[in-house]
C-alpha cells in the first residue's frame, strides 16, 4: 500500500473509531473513557482502601502519594475530580478511570488506569516563522525510574540545527521541590538581525508550593552567542556571554494540564541579567480558561515582558523581541514591530470537533482529538513608553488544532491584520501560550 493511500486509510480511521491496517502495524481509535461518573456510591462514608490496577512500570507508592483521597478519610463526591487532576498532571496517562464499591459503612476506591509507554523513541518538530520547520530524532523518558520524571534527548535538522536536553521532576505538592533543568545548542541565519547564529542556552529553575495553589522559587540562566557579523554583540570578537538569577512565582488552577478547559495561570518573573546582556527583564504572563458548553473553550492569554536599560548599550541587537506572525500576531508579517519590551494578547474560542481519543499502535497509546478554532491577536513591541500606543497590531482568524503526544498542539491557521498582504497562512507547533514565551518564535 502506497504512503498517501496508508495517510488516508489512517485520517479516516481517525474520525470513524475504525480499525485501520498499516504498514506499521495494527492501529485501533477508540472513543476516551470517562475519568469517573456523576453521583459516585460511598459518598460520605470512610475510605477502607485504594485499589490501583494498570500500573506496570509505575511505583504503586509514588502513584498514592499523588491521591487527594486517602484511607481513613471520608470520601467526597469531589473527590475523583481532585484525584484525576492529580494524576493527569503527572502525564504518564492515557486513560484514567475511577469506580466505587460499598462495603458496608465503608467504601473502597478502585482507579484503573492505561500507562503510556514509559520512554518512546520519536521524532523531534519545530515550526518557527523564521527558520521553517526543523526535524529530527528524539528519545523521551515520561516516566523515568516509575516516578513521573521526564528526561529527553532531541536533534533537529532543517531550518535550524539544534541539539536539547531537558529534565522535570513532577510537581509533589509537599515540601519538595520541582526542579526543571535544560540545556539547548542552536546554529541557524538568524534573518531578523541578519547573522549566522551560534547560540548555547541553559536554564534552572527549583519551584516550592508556597500554598494556595502558588509556586515560588530560584531561576538561573545562561546564554553563550556567537555572531558571523560584527555589530550584532557586544563584545568585539563576536561574541557574548551573560548570566542571570532571579526568582519565579505562579498559581495554577487549570482542571487539566494536558486539555485545560478551566481555570487560569499566573505567572511572574524577574531575572538579572549580567555580562554582555545587562537588563532586568520581568515577565507577567496570566491565562484563562472557560468551557461554556460541552466541547466548547474559551482561552485568553495576555505577556507582557518589560526590560530595563538601553538597546545596544545594554541590550544587544540579538536579544530584542520582534513581533508579527505565527506566535506573536497572526496576520502580520514577521518582524512588523520590534523592541526591548513586548506585550502580546489573544482571545481564542474553540470547539472539540472530534473529542480526544486513545490511539493504540501496537502497546503504544496517544491521545489525540481536532479543534476548531476562531482568533483575535493583539501586540506591541516598544522601547519607550510613548511607542506602545503607536506600534499596537491586529489580527483575526481561524483555524484548526491537532491535539496530540510530545508537542501538545499542531496550529494551521488563517489569518488577516495588515493590509496590505492580505489573508496569512501560518503552522504552529505548541499551544500558543507557551510558544510565545520562546526566544526564537
């Protein structure tokens, strides 16, 4: 069977729930079970024990560790909605599925749940307007040691050649902290300031639950460039080295970390930065979720990002923030505006035209679904306070979300702003919260 006849075979089976034969095996779609049911039986009554079937490379004790319901304690119909934001939030869960059975003044809580497979051999994608689209091999530990720590190992080849490691400890919720640490190598034509970049990023940050749903804690950070073409740093042999330390505080009250429909984000951050970038940059970063219909989301995403000091004498031409396109404001094209503070907002409604659904390859599960989505950007980029006004952009339109492993979001969007172009094509990779926060977009 030719690879376009395998596609198709494999894009029906998606929105049919068939069985769909391939070249690499055998494919089955199935409708995701539901976390739990309305009106669970044992309501009020103590818990006698906690059941856990499925687990085959996860520690059973970390998994309880992670449980809002405890033995001993009474057992409340909010209960599995806490449990399940638990344990979805580790993202070692294809499907998570809770049940009660009454023992006499007792109840006992049996969860089943589906493992994804612990580390995946996978491709690594990125989609960036100015560099295209970058691809390569990648190996992702989900569930390193059966204890929900991610560690991963990517190239990719194409627009850019980049090399990243990255390592996350999942959130406890007690007195240890979560520690994410991530190192990233990065050769590209940087086409916004027109060189050849040469570029190493490292990041650490160590977050505390401070209570109340807040996170807090230490960030440090580095950032080795080099340049082809002089004038672009600050240094005269083309190269610059910075260091920074500040500090992380955030709330996060999203249903759901994989899907959110509810809840919100807020983040902010400050990092002093020394070396060739002399700057304080904070960043103010709040979303917000609403589900107003089954299926239905509406998402608003607002960053500000403010920084102190002077262009070229403290900020060098390669750290400035160039807004217009894919993950910034659609419609626009790259690099309609630029300076040393940003402040970008989108408004985004979207409806869940094919729920998501398990995929099985194999023993392999994924957990897909498509949206629908309608969209409004709006953004700045400035250097003094006089220029935020004068440099704001617009744009609408709509598009289509693949909801999928590894990347979380696949975007195709059309979109109009500027005028004189006309309707925008754009693909975007990641939800487009997270994207904007990188440096290269």
């Amino acid at each position: 069977m030719s690879g376009q006849v395998r596609t198709i075979f494999l894009c029906l089976g998606l929105l049919s729930g068939t069985i769909v034969q391939t070249g690499c095996g055998l494919i089955k779609i199935i409708s995701k079970p539901e976390a739990f049911v309305d009106n669970p039986k044992g309501v009020g009554k103590v818990i006698k024990a906690i059941e856990i079937n499925g687990l085959s490379y996860t520690d059973e004790n970390f998994i309880r560790e992670h449980l809002f319901s405890q033995p001993g304690e009474i057992y409340d119909d909010g209960n599995n909605q806490e449990d399940f934001v638990q344990l979805d939030g580790l993202g070692i869960f294809s499907s998570i599925q809770f049940e009660t059975r009454e023992e006499g003044d007792e109840v006992v809580l049996v969860i089943t749940v589906s493992e994804n497979v612990p580390w995946l051999p996978s491709i690594a994608l990125s989609i960036t307007d100015e560099n295209g689209v970058s691809i390569g091999p990648a190996v992702s530990f989900s569930n390193f040691m059966g204890k929900a720590m991610k560690l991963s190992a990517s190239a990719r080849f194409g627009g850019t050649t980049s090399y990243q490691a990255t390592f996350l400890t999942p959130w406890y919720g007690d007195d240890r902290p979560q520690i994410s640490a991530q190192i990233y190598s990065l050769s590209r034509q940087n086409k916004l300031d027109d060189f050849y970049e040469n570029s190493l990023e490292a990041n650490l940050d160590i977050l505390w639950d401070i209570g109340g749903d807040y996170r807090a804690g230490p960030r440090v950070t580095m950032i080795y460039m080099r340049s082809d073409t002089t004038g672009i740093t600050h240094n005269d042999d083309n190269s610059d080295q910075s260091y920074g330390a500040g500090f992380f505080i955030g709330r996060d009250t999203r249903n759901l970390l994989s899907y959110p429909t509810q809840g919100s984000v807020l983040i902010f951050d400050a990092i002093r930065y020394e070396g060739s970038l002399r700057t304080l940059r904070s960043n103010f970063d709040f979303r917000l979720y609403f589900e107003p219909a089954k299926r239905h989301r509406l998402a608003l995403y607002t960053l500000f990002t403010f920084s102190s000091g002077d262009l070229i004498t403290d900020i060098p031409v390669w750290a400035d923030f160039h807004i217009g396109g894919t993950n910034t404001v659609r419609g626009w094209e790259l690099d309609s505006r630029r300076g040393k503070n940003q402040m970008l907002t989108v408004l985004e409604y979207g409806f869940m035209v094919l729920e998501r659904k398990i995929v099985r390859i194999s023993k392999i599960q994924m957990d897909i679904g498509i949206q629908l989505a309608a969209f409004a950007d709006v953004g700045s980029a400035w250097d003094e306070a006089n220029e935020w006004e004068q440099n704001l952009i617009a744009g609408a339109g709509v598009g289509i979300r693949l909801i999928i492993p590894t990347t979380g979001m696949l975007r195709f969007d059309f979109a109009h702003g500027q005028p004189e172009i006309g309707i925008q094509f754009h693909i975007g990779s990641r939800e487009r919260a997270s994207a904007q926060r990188f440096r290269v977009r």
